[in-house]
C-alpha cells in the first residue's frame, strides 16, 4: 500500500507541473521548492530543540497562530519551523516572525522524508486541522518524534472510517495525540481505537477573540464606513458578487458594502466593478477621505480582512455557493449578523450559529435584500443577532491552554 500511496504521490507532482503551464498558483508551488532541501541545510546551522508546525495554507495557519505564538513565549529556548503545503499560505508568512524558519513542505516521498527529518530532527511536530502526508507520519514514527494534531475534525464519510480504510487507520494510531474541536470527531475516533483524543474546541475562536481585542485602525476604511451602516463581504466568489449586486443594486438599503474577494485578479476586480457600475473605489486608489457618495470599497490587497470586519455592521462569507463557506468567526467575533450560501452544513460553527439566531443562510438576492432590510429596520432583531454571535465566540474560546498544558509534558 505505501508503494501505491508513493506512487499517487509522483502522479499528483506530475499533475501540478502540467498545471504550471496555466496556472500562477501552480508555478509558485514547483518554484518554491526548487532546490528546497539544500536550502533548508544551508539555514538550519542551530542544534537547539525544535518544534515544526505544518498547516496546509492561510486558513490552517491563521488556525495554528495562538498555539504556535503561545509556545514562542512559553518555550523561548525551543526554535519554530513552520512549513506550509500551499503558496496561499506561504506566500503570504514567509516573512512570519515569530518562527525561526519559514519553508514549503517537501514532497512526500520516503527520499525527501528521510532528508527532511535528517535535516531539522524536530523534538515535535504539530500538524493543523489536517494534512495527513502518510510518509511523514511513518518515519516520525520510526524516529519516535510525537505527532500532534491539533483543531482536529473528523467525519463519518472519511476514508479512515470506511471498510477499505485500514492502512489509514494505522498511521492515525502511530499519531501520539489528537486534540479534537467537538465530540462528534472525538467518538468517530474511538470508536476505530483512537484512544490519545482530548476535546479542545477550535484555536481558531481563540484567534479570532484576541483580533477583536487587539487595536487596529485602518484610516481609509474608517473613512468610507464613518455614519453610515455598512455590509462586509469576505471571501467572495463570482456566484456571492452577482448574488450581493442583484440584492443591493435593486433596492434603497441604505448601506455601504466592502467586497473582499477570495481571490485578486485583474479580470475579478473588473467584473466587481462593472457589477457596481460607478459607485465603487479599489481600496488601492483610496486617496486620503472617500467621496462620500461612493458606496462600494473593493479590497484589492491581502491580508486585511479579518481587521475590516470591525469596521462592519453585518457580514455575508463567500464560498456558499460553491465546496463550502470560508471562516464565519473573523466576523462573529465582532458581533456582527452573518449571511452566508445554502453549502454550510460541513461547517459547526455556522450550523450551531444558525440555530442560535445569529447567521442566516440565503438562496437567492430577494432573501438576502430581506434579511439586510430585517437587520437595518429592526434594532432588537439586528442586536439580538450581534449578541448571539459574540457570546457564541466568547464560550469557545481557551483551546490553545489546554494544547499548550499538553506541550509542557512533551518539551519541559
């Protein structure tokens, strides 16, 4: 089975260098690991202990953050590498400070493995929400380095569970501990005999909680949002922007929109543009105050939403409409309404807030304009929501104590 997995492996690497010829994202990928185990050899000059933390891409680290900050300041004589799978997330923290060495994850293949550990030795490696790469969790395991995982979610229709699943189901065993965000995920890996398992909750609630309280000031978009109330669209897809346009563009809410698309291409911010005719300012061209009777800011830089949520009254996260909705808490956090596309339901945050009165999920522009004209004319509904999603936020949150207790055990 592994030379079967090994070989899935150098068809998937195969398959990324045809999509190089079209793809930007594809390129960045082989290009950030060219002569990438030589240049890992040539930065690792310390024999101090080490930690490696891996996430997938932005979402996974963003994630990662308070544990990976937490153990900074807890264990300063303990160096930090982290690596991520994805040039999203790479591309954006390589220059991330706080770890002492930032790098794309090598292939997984049992050459590049073996180099790769041979290389940092780590005392712990820390894998974020997913990401299991069956090669490396087979040599840590012949190394005896533990394995963590860490904001871990499990469901039923995953391979670890279904009858053909029992290769997979050996390296979740060899992992030395699991820290699972609800019970759900816990039970389905009990019941498989996965017994190193802690319910921890989601460190993403920890993370969202401390931007909340963490001072920020964006002068432009306090400009364009001073007086008036104001909708937040995070990580928009083209199906969210037609869907906003039709709901704003034919009625008389009397609210401002900041669009913060998921993905920034030339194409995408033209079409938002023609979307919102001439009422809409790239965040680029923002010039000092904005034009009062400008009533679209499109964010075309990266990085900035999670602090222009606090700028908002009301939220619609993109992704509904297609594999999934993107991360709801970076506005929770604010007590803002959230609005979000019918495919949620993988998502127990958006479910759980569902349920509570504090998001909504639409289908169509007229239930979108219905449900922003509820929350614009009716304040009880609008602060009834605002209070649902920043309790809901608040009692979630102290995942990262409890890993970090965990980690004094390992590195004391």
């Amino acid at each position: 089975m592994r030379i079967i997995y090994s070989l899935f492996i150098f068809i998937y690497a195969l398959g990324i260098h045809l999509a190089a010829l079209f793809s930007k994202q594809a390129r960045r990928w082989i290009d950030g690991r060219k002569e990438l185990l030589p240049r890992m050899e040539r930065a690792n000059q310390s024999r101090n202990r080490l930690v490696w933390f891996h996430c997938a891409s932005l979402g996974e680290f963003e994630q990662g953050r308070p544990v990976i900050e937490q153990c900074r300041d807890e264990f300063p004589d303990i160096q930090i590498l982290l690596t991520f799978f994805s040039p999203s997330g790479y591309e954006v923290r390589k220059a991330y400070s706080v770890a002492d060495y930032v790098f794309y994850l090598p292939l997984d293949t049992p050459g590049q493995v073996k180099r790769f550990l041979d290389i940092w030795n780590p005392a712990l490696a820390v894998f974020i929400k997913y990401e299991y790469w069956y090669n490396y969790l087979h040599e840590m395991h012949k190394r005896q380095i533990p394995v963590m995982m860490i904001s871990a979610t499990f469901r039923p229709g995953q391979h670890f569970f279904k009858a053909y699943g029992c290769w997979f189901r050996k390296h979740l065993r060899s992992i030395s501990h699991f820290f699972v965000q609800n019970e759900a995920s816990f039970e389905l890996l009990q019941h498989i005999g996965v017994s190193q398992c802690t319910i921890s909750g989601d460190t993403r609630f920890d993370r969202v909680s401390e931007i909340s309280k963490t001072p920020g000031d964006i002068p432009e978009i306090k400009s364009f949002a001073a007086n008036c109330r104001v909708l937040v669209a995070g990580s928009t897809w083209e199906k969210d922007e037609t869907l906003i346009a039709d709901a704003l563009n034919h009625s008389d809410l009397q609210v401002k929109l900041i669009i913060a698309p998921h993905h920034i291409s030339d194409h995408g911010l033209a079409r938002l543009e023609n979307l919102f005719a001439s009422n809409s300012i790239r965040f680029s061209e923002v010039k000092g105050d904005i034009d009062p009777d400008v009533k679209v800011l499109i964010v075309d830089s990266v990085g900035l939403l999670s602090h222009i949520y606090r700028y908002g009254h009301m939220a619609y996260i993109g992704g509904g409409f297609g594999k999934g909705i993107h991360n709801i808490l970076e506005a929770a956090t604010f007590g803002m309404p959230v609005f979000f596309g019918p495919n949620h339901h993988k998502f127990i945050e958006a479910n759980e807030l569902c349920e509570r009165g504090g998001a909504f999920s639409v289908k169509t522009a007229d239930e979108l304009r219905d449900k922003l004209k509820e929350m614009l004319l009716n304040d009880q509904a609008s602060r009834n929501a605002s209070v649902i999603c920043k309790n809901y936020v608040h009692e979630k949150t102290g995942a990262t104590n409890i890993i970090i207790n965990y980690l004094h055990t390992l590195l004391a």
